[in-house]
C-alpha cells in the first residue's frame, strides 16, 4: 500500500475526528480509510490512534506523527507544483480506462484540452462498460461509477452521481408513477445486461438498507447509451444515473421518481493502483477532469 496515501488517510481522519467524516471527503468507505489506518500502525510498529464507539484519540506519538505527517504531505505538494510549472517535464503514455458512455462524452471528449496543458503526453483510452483489471491490462488509470471495493485500488471522488428511476412526462402520464419499490413490477422497466447487469434487480435504500426490486420489462441491452434514448422516447422507464440526464431534467424532457429510496452515493471516481509514487500524468489527468466536472452547469450542457 502506498506510503503518501497511508500519511494522506492518517491525516484526514485525523483532522476530521471520525472515520465516516473522512471517509466522504475522501470518497471512499470507512473501511477502506480503517484498513490504511491499520497497514501504517502494522508498518510502524505504533498505535497512533484510539478508536472507540465514543470517538478517535490521537496517543502521544499520533500527535507527533501527525505533525511531520503534515509536513511531509506539504513538501510533496510542493514539488508536485514545481513540476506542474514546467509542463514539458511531463511525458509518456498516459492509458486510461473508462465506461463506454461516460467516457466518450466526459473523459475522452476532454482529450485534447488536456493535450494542450501537456504537448509531451501521449493518450490512450479503452471505452467498455465491463469492469477492467487496470493491472494485468497495462492501464495507469480508470474512471469507475459507484463503489471501488477492491483495497489494491486508490479511488478519487471526481464528482457526486446518485442512481435514480425516471421516465418521460408522457410515460407517466399514461402509466402512473410508481409510488413504492413494489410498483416497478407493474411497470416497463428497461434494463442493462452486461456481466449480469441489472438481473438481480435495481438497488435502493429503505429504512436504511439496501434492497434489490426485481424489474422486468420488453426491452434490455448492454449499451447504456440504447437504452437512454429508450427512456428518452418513453418506451419505458429506467434506472439511470444524474451524471447522464441532468440536461434532460432541467428541460422538463425527463422526470424522476421514488427519489426518496435512490442510493445516496453511486459516484463518479477516478481510480489507480496502489503505488509508492502515483504518476504525475495520473494526478494531473485527475485533476484536470475534477476541474471540468466540478464547473458550474457543466452537467446541464453534457
């Protein structure tokens, strides 16, 4: 596990007070900052913090770590930004991985932007919606939708998405809205069907928990893109995230319903292998898209 994000994490959880503070402001589960907590204090052979259902207490040496921890964060920071003054220092192949929607529209769409940051890189991008092995298929990165389980794996909150059902005005209109989970089996639920896909049912959040509603309609596909323009044409209804209708809504063209039980946290995330030293190519390409997705309006026009 990488150094800078074990110091990174210890930092974070630190300064925030609580697991699940830093857990969001990272953008990751509390589980995965508790087992970098756990991998450094193995490493150094310490207990640096206290952990209790009260609360988190530095130790004495937490204290002390925590301040050259700070500092050597900064002086990372710092040589970062020295580097990034001087684009030409940036070079190489630069591969990326990412779902084939979101990424012709909101990845490799930003290509040459970034290109004219950095003249020296050169891009590479695989567009599929199956899941990659970033390692054994030679990618520096991937951008990844929802939760990053995998611990061998740094993720990066590039933008909050949430999954939520909708359909058009006119959908509705004929058909009804669904006021409860157990509605949808009344209703033409459009579904994706890749590496078993949405077969399981569609996920939600009830009384705190997650739940699966079994959906069936006449029509599936393992291309999100088809199955949007379905929804679209109101064919049917589906199970889409914000990032992809933001415009649709704002234009009245889309509706959502049963917001109440969306899952709160389905991610937009970028993600790269554990290392000691994360590229520079890979945190500036973060950087950049975390830049463009967090302007204001920018989903609207997307």
């Amino acid at each position: 596990m990488g150094r800078y994000v074990e110091l990174h994490s210890f930092v974070q959880v630190a300064q925030k007070g609580s697991f699940a503070a830093a857990a969001l402001s990272e953008g990751v589960t509390p589980a995965i900052l508790g087992r970098r907590l756990d991998a450094l204090e193995k490493r150094l052979g310490v207990k640096l913090m206290h952990r209790s259902t009260r609360g988190l207490r530095l130790t004495e040496l937490g204290e002390r770590f925590l301040e050259r921890a700070r500092q050597l964060l900064r002086e990372f920071d710092d040589v970062e930004a020295e580097i990034a003054s001087n684009s030409s220092l940036v070079k190489g192949h630069l591969a990326v991985s990412a779902p084939a929607a979101f990424g012709r529209r909101h990845v490799a769409a930003h290509a040459q932007g970034f290109l004219q940051r950095f003249p020296n890189l050169r891009l590479s991008f695989n567009l599929t919606d199956s899941v990659v092995d970033l390692v054994s298929e030679g990618f520096d990165m991937g951008i990844r939708i929802g939760e990053v389980r995998d611990p061998n794996y740094v993720a990066i909150r590039l933008f909050p998405n949430r999954r939520v059902v909708c359909g058009t005005p006119a959908y509705f209109a004929r058909y009804g809205e669904p006021r409860t989970l157990e509605d949808l089996s009344r209703h033409n639920c459009l579904a994706f069907t890749l590496q078993g896909g949405q077969q399981r049912g569609w996920t939600f959040l009830r009384d705190g928990q997650q739940v699966a509603a079994k959906v069936g309609g006449n029509l599936s596909c393992n291309d999100g893109e088809l199955l949007f323009s379905w929804v679209c044409q109101g064919i049917g209804i589906g199970w889409r995230s914000t990032w992809e209708i933001q415009g649709e809504l704002k234009r009245g063209e889309l509706v959502t319903v049963l917001d109440e039980f969306a899952l709160p946290e389905y991610d937009i995330q970028a993600v790269f292998p554990q290392q000691r030293f994360l590229p520079a190519k890979v945190r500036f390409f973060i950087d950049y898209l975390k830049e463009l997705y967090n302007t204001p309006g920018y989903w609207e026009r997307g």
